[in-house]
C-alpha cells in the first residue's frame, strides 16, 4: 500500500498570467483522483485552488478544504469539498492541513503559496518531519527560488548536512511518481511529523 494518501497543495488563489498554470493545476487534480490519492488544500475555489480541487472533484476524488473564517469571502470557499473545515486563524489551518498530509506540493503561486512552502522546507531541514516537499516547476516557475536555494548554499548558509532532499517535477503526471520514489524507505512514522513540537516553534 503506498504511503502517499493524502497529498496537501498549495497554490494561488488567482489563476496566474500564464495559461499552463491552470491547465496543469487541473491535469494534476485528474491524477489524484485516478491514482486514488486525496487532496488537501486551502479551501478556496479561485484560481490554481479551484482548478486542482474541481479536477479532484469532478473526477470522483476525495477534497478536504481548510480555509479560515476570515478568507471564506475572498477566497470564495469551496462548496463542492468532500469535507469544508473552517478554522479560526492560519495557524490551526496549517496545523490541520500538516496532519493530514502525508507530502506537499506548491504548485505556483504568490507570497502566501511561498510562505506554506518555505515552512515546511524549515521543518524539515530542522528534523522535525521526513514528509517529501515538491516544486512543480510548471514553465520554469520555481527556477528563482532553486536559484536562491543554490546561492545560500554557495555562500554557507545553507549546510548540506542540515538541507532535506527536496522534490523537483516539470509536468503534472511527473510528480506523483516524483513523491512515491521519496518515500520508498521512509516509515509511516518518518511521515507523520511532530506536530506538538513544530507548533512550539
């Protein structure tokens, strides 16, 4: 049985200049529903948001949206869930979406997408979870932030006895496959994380 359930994705809210984002934020919602893996998400209905968790749904796959009070307007909250959780602040949205996931994927997005990723990067660079953490590099998206990644390491900020083997995909269909070769020789208790210790962080 693989140990890649539930995938949690963060993306954009607004669809993004360029066409492939949306395009290939729905071809991977199709992927996750036929490969049976479930999808968590921020919850809203807009943008690379709506287009993975309508793909999911609409192939017959399992949403769990997770979006705090404050952004159900603006983020117009996503009806068709198979479960809704509204949270009272970012912080047990987080913690929820953590729990749930057995790998993350960021899809593209802005500075909020950039912010959930890089804490989970963190995380695991300082031990405290071995969930595998994916870019999908739709278009050379993520190339900037590989090249930041790079220059921090040149520049000895960046160790390589304390970095974590993050996942790179250029495709929709190359990423799953990308998040199952990760987690080969990885415990179903490598994969839960220490939430009670990450939340005093």
């Amino acid at each position: 049985m693989s140990l890649i359930r539930t995938v949690c994705v963060y993306c954009g809210s607004s669809p993004g200049a360029d066409p492939t984002f949306m395009e290939s934020a729905a071809e991977f919602g199709k992927i996750l529903a036929r490969e049976g893996v479930n999808l968590v998400y921020g919850g809203g209905s807009r943008g690379l948001m709506g287009a993975v968790a309508n793909a999911v749904h609409d192939n017959g796959g399992h949403v769990v949206g997770v979006i705090p009070e404050f952004l159900q307007a603006r983020e117009l909250a996503y009806d068709g869930a198979t479960e809704l959780i509204v949270t009272p602040d970012m912080h047990e949205r987080k913690r929820i979406m953590f729990e749930r996931a057995d790998a993350f994927v960021a899809l593209p997005g802005g500075i909020g997408t950039l912010e959930e990723l890089i804490e989970q990067m963190t995380w695991a660079q300082l031990g405290r979870h071995k969930k595998p953490v994916l870019l999908a590099n739709f278009n050379g998206f993520w190339e900037p932030l590989v090249g930041l990644l790079n220059h921090m390491k040149q520049k000895g900020f960046i160790h390589s006895d304390m970095f974590f083997d993050y996942r790179l995909a250029e495709k929709a269909e190359d990423i799953l496959p990308e998040l199952h070769a990760a987690v080969k020789k990885r415990s179903e208790a490598d994969l839960a994380g220490a939430w009670k210790v990450i939340e005093k962080l």
